[in-house]
C-alpha cells in the first residue's frame, strides 16, 4: 500500500485525526521539515513509527502541541522557559523539559527519559492536525533514520511512502531545516541542536547565559556525527567543483550547478539546503559545496553539512 497525498482541507485533517486515533502513521508539514505523526500515548503507534523509519528506540521523539495548555499538561515550564516558549511559540524552537505528572507521551516515545522535548509548531496544517486530533503527537522528521530530512511531500513519498498511512502535503517548508533544541532540563538552558532560530536570538532571550552543548556525551542522541546524511560524497568549502563532481554554490557563483542563494540570503539557502542535496544526490556520487559564512542560520545550516559530509 502506497500512501495517499492529499492537500490541506478541513475534511483532510479530519481523516488524518481519525487515522491517528487508530494508531496510524501520518505525515503532516511543519514549517522546519515534514514531521512523521503518530498518536504520543499509544505505544503500539510509537512502535510502528519507529519501525517506520528504521530508528533506534534510544532516541526520543519530541511531543507536539497546538496550545501552552497542551505543552503544560505535558511538561513543568520554569517562569524563564515559559518566557522563552512565549517568545518563540509557536515557532521552529524545541525545549527539553522535565515530564509533568499529568503527561500523556508514552515511556517508549521519551525513550524512557524524565524529560521531554515539546515544540509548538507554527504551519497551520500542524497545528489543525493537532487540535482535531486534540492531543499531542509525536513527531520526528518524516524521513528514513540518517537520511535528509524532507521539506517537500515528495521526498517524504520518496523515503516512507510504503510504510505510513497518509501524507499532507503543505507544500514546501518555509524554514526547511530543523527546530533549535534547548534544554531546561538543568541549572542552566543548553543550546542542544542548533536550528530554524539563530543562536543569538535564544541567547538574547535568556539574559546572555545560554550554554553551548560541547562535549561529546549524546545528549541529542539524534545528534549523532552522521545523520543527515544523502549517499553522495560531500567536500565542503569547495572553491570549485572538481572533474566529476556536482556543484552546489552560495552566492554569486561561476561555476555551473545548483545554488542555495545567488544573493547569499541565509534564510533562502536554509530553506533550499534539504532539497537540494537530495536533488543533487539522485544524479552524482560526489558534491563540491561553497563556503557557507558561519553567522546566524549559516551555523544551522553549517552543521546540517558538516553531518551530511561525515562518514563513520
Ligand atoms: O523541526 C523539528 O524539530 C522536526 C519537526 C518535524 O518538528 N522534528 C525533528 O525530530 O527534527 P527528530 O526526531 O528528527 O529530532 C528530534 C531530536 C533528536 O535529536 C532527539 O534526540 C532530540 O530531539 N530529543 C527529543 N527528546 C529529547 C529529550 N528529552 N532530551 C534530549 N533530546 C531530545
Ligand atoms: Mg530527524
């Protein structure tokens, strides 16, 4: 059985809360990537998204809401986090908190952890998805494990289509790389994955004391060295392209091939990075990217290529 794709409607969301309620796998856009939902409290559902894209039960999923009430009922929010949350909500940011009492996220679905990732998604599809469904789901990028996270409906077809019950397409994703991950899990908020927010923006936001997650203990365990990864080879800050490789620029550029943005927009090349390499990725064995400048989205966008390049 092939997936369906079908458009953002009323009666479209409503068929995906009812395929939910059933345990099923639904894909739904978000304004990061493509999310793969499933029902948070129901085990067997998490089992099978989990199945779905070849994860390792050891790295939790982060819970959805569609309202501060829904992530309260979930997680306990210091008066700092919930300023933050306030600020950033709904919107590309995830905060790990610890679990609330009164959650309703499956042991299976945090990995067993006392804490829990919780991300009020901004794209109105997600959040329609979500308050039809009137729970929260869990979500990981709809994508195989350790391959590019998808920012079109298609690229989800292309990695789960055989696997999941139903893809929304909401179009392209506006922000296209994956939320900011900060932790308030300790004394201090740690910036843990960086993402669609530009650190400085998250650090303004907590006074100056954001910690940078540095040493080598997986807190993310999705920040594993290779994820993200296509099969192609990637040499990063590439003059040019050399024989046989594909060429993926930034900025004005000479060389012939795809570019993240002729205009050396940040925000533009975020947008463009997950399409692109997978476009890139179909056709060549090896890729030649441009330097990025490592400021504001550029170390988003950095890390995501650094990742992608790595092979174990
Ligand atoms: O933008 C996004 O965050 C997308 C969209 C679909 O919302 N989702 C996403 O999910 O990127 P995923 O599963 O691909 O990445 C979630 C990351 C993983 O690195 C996971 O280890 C981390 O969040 N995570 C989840 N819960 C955590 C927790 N309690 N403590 C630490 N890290 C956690
Ligand atoms: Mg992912």
């Amino acid at each position: 059985m092939t997936a369906q794709i079908v458009p953002v409607l009323p009666q479209t969301l409503a068929l995906a809360a009812e395929i939910l309620r059933e345990g099923g796998l639904v894909a739904m856009p978000t304004e990061t990537v493509y999310g793969l939902a499933c029902d948070a409290s129901n085990p067997d559902a998490v089992a099978r998204l989990y199945e779905a894209k070849g994860r390792p039960h050891f790295n939790p999923l982060i819970a959805h809401v569609a309202a501060m009430d829904m992530a309260k009922q979930e997680a306990v929010l210091s008066e700092e986090a919930e300023t933050v949350a306030r600020h950033f909500w709904p919107g590309p940011l995830t905060l790990v908190l610890p679990r609330a009492a009164t959650g309703s996220v499956c042991d299976l679905a945090r990995a067993g952890l006392d804490t829990i990732g919780i991300r009020y998604p901004r794209h109105p599809a997600a959040q329609g998805l979500i308050a039809a469904f009137g729970q929260p789901v869990v979500a990981p990028s709809a994508n195989r494990s350790g391959h590019v996270s998808p920012t079109r409906a298609q690229h989800v077809m292309e990695d789960l289509g055989d696997r999941i019950d139903l893809i929304i397409d909401g179009g392209p994703c506006a922000t296209g790389i994956e939320s900011s991950i900060v932790s308030f899990a300790g004394e201090t908020p740690t910036l843990l994955r960086t993402g669609g927010i530009e650190t400085a923006a998250l650090n303004a936001a907590v006074g100056g004391r954001l910690a940078l997650h540095t040493d080598d203990s997986i807190v993310a365990p999705g920040q594993l060295k290779s994820h993200y990864a296509p099969d192609a080879a990637l040499r990063l800050n590439a003059e040019a392209p050399q024989e046989g490789e594909a060429w993926l620029g930034f900025g004005s550029s000479v060389h012939t091939g795809l570019n993240l943005s002729p205009n050396g927009d940040l925000a533009e090349a975020a947008t463009k990075l997950f399409a692109m390499l997978r476009a890139l990725d179909a056709r060549f064995d090896r890729i030649a990217v441009a330097p990025i400048p490592n400021e504001g989205l550029g170390e988003a966008i950095n890390d995501r290529l650094a990742r992608a390049a790595h092979r174990d």
